[in-house]
C-alpha cells in the first residue's frame, strides 16, 4: 500500500463515519503514524508504507471511525498560540475559550505581580496562557481531577511556567485559601438534558464531570458565583465561559450588593460567551 492508495482508503472509511472533513484528517492521521509532515504525503505519493506504518495508521484511523476525538489520537492541540498535550480523561480545549483568556490578561497586564485562581484546569491552558501573556503573575490551578491535574503539571512544564503555577486538587474552593487579583473558570455547563444533542466524539468520549452541569446546566456556575466573594481581593473580577442561552440566567445570578455591573463579551459568532463581574467589595 503506498500513499496515494492508503489516502484514498482511509479517507472512504473516515466518509462512512460521517467524519466532515475525511481527506484532511485522513492525511493528518497519515503523516502522524508516519512521522512526516503534510507536504511530503503530497510529495511522496507513491512512498510503500511499511507493515508497522500501515499497522499503525489503521489503528489510528479505526479509532477516529469510532468518533474518538482526533485530538486524543494525535495527543495534541492548539490553544492561544501554543501547543498543549491532551490525551482521554480531560477536556479538550476549545478556540471560543481563548476569548476568556485574552480577557483575563487585558485586566491582570496592569497589575503589579498579579496572582489568580483557575478552577477547573483540565488541560491547563486557560492558566499557562495566562502566565505566558503576563509578566510576573502568579496562580492556584484547581482541578477536582487528578488526571487533569497531571496533565496540566505536564504541559506547565514543557511551557515553562511550572514555578508560577501551583495545583491543588480540590472541589472547586473546598481546599482553596487566600484571595486573588482573579478567579478564571470554564466550568461545567450543558444541561444534562441535552447529552444527546452533542457529537458523539464530545457525548461519547470526553469527560462527563467537565460538560455537564444539571437540570439547566448552571449547577457548577451557581456554586462559584456564591464562593467566590471570599476569595477574591477589592476591586478584583471572577471571569467564566458560559454556553448558549444561558447569559440572561446567568446574570441574575449577581447581586447588585457584592458585584459592580456585569460584562458579557461576545465570541466570534456573536453568542454571549464570557461573564466579566467586578468585585464591589470583599468578602469577610
């Protein structure tokens, strides 16, 4: 089997599990069980794989026709200009989420060594961009799991930031102490109603604990709004992702006693995506 031949399988195989873009993944997954890049499948088209080569890229292609997700058989994924692991067990990062990040480093840049708290590290891109765009800042990751906190630890270190990044695994604030300049989260928030509208490679294979989030999918949201006060500095912000639908229920969640007024930034398709609440006052 050469190139051309294996492409052309593979790609027939990746249409018949209504993958969308078969031919492109079908040559990502070729020049990963390859080790070669994109141009030299295009370059080499009659290249004869080997038997360990073949071996491998059916192993990769039968997993991505099981509608695993592509980046948990590549092991990898783009975030804010910089490449993290992923691998199964901890939630892929998405492009909407780097508008929570440019946000919480617009508003920390200003701030004299600022430190923040992330609850719900995952991957932890949301905190190693963050220290990468902001000089002398500091932060808590906060991840209920301990693969994710692994993961995260793992990625600090090949990003350089391991020294400014603490981990602790707790549920949300139970093992938390101090105050921050910031708390940043992209919680859990798909009402469980729902799990049968999502894709099967966001349904089927990403962790559950880190989707959804109850009836109406603010569970998660609800018990960090009413927290977080104790943990936040004067005029310091909490900042969390939420999902479609959900900015009007969200906002009522904010007393005018504790918060001053409530941002709600757009993403790219227009959808209220990322809350933004100054602290009026400290908690005691």
């Amino acid at each position: 089997m050469n190139i051309a031949s294996a492409l052309t399988k593979s790609a027939a195989d990746l249409a018949a599990a209504n993958i969308s873009e078969p031919r492109r993944e079908a040559a990502s997954l070729l020049a990963l069980s390859l080790d070669q890049t994109s141009a030299f499948l295009y370059a080499h088209p009659d290249y004869v794989l080997t038997g360990d080569e073949v071996a491998r890229y059916a192993e990769c292609v039968g997993r991505r026709a099981t509608r695993e997700p592509f980046q948990y058989i590549t092991g990898r994924q783009e975030f804010f200009g910089l490449e993290f692991a992923v691998r199964p067990g901890v939630l892929i990062p998405r492009p909407e989420t780097e508008l929570l990040v440019e946000s919480a480093i617009e508003i920390l840049k200003p701030i004299s060594s600022p430190r923040f708290c992330e609850l719900g590290v995952g991957t932890g891109c949301i905190s190693i961009s963050i220290l990468n765009g902001v000089k002398g800042a500091t932060a808590l990751g906060v991840d209920i799991s301990p693969a994710a906190l692994a993961l995260t630890e793992e990625n600090a270190d090949a990003h350089g930031v391991a020294s400014s990044l603490k981990l602790v695994e707790s549920d949300l604030f139970a093992k938390v102490t101090g105050r921050f300049d910031m708390i940043v989260s992209n919680p859990p928030y798909i009402a469980d109603a729902d799990r049968e509208d999502l894709q099967p490679e966001v349904r089927d294979f990403e962790p559950t604990p880190a989707l959804f989030a109850g009836r109406d999918g603010l569970d998660i949201i609800r018990r960090i709004i009413a927290s977080a006060p104790r943990f936040l500095l004067p005029n310091s912000y909490l900042l969390m992702e939420i999902g479609f639908g959900q900015s009007r229920a969200v906002k009522s969640l904010f007393g005018d006693s504790v918060w001053r007024s409530v941002e709600l930034l757009p993403d790219l398709q227009g959808i209220p995506r990322v809350v933004v609440a100054p602290l009026k006052t400290a908690a005691a």
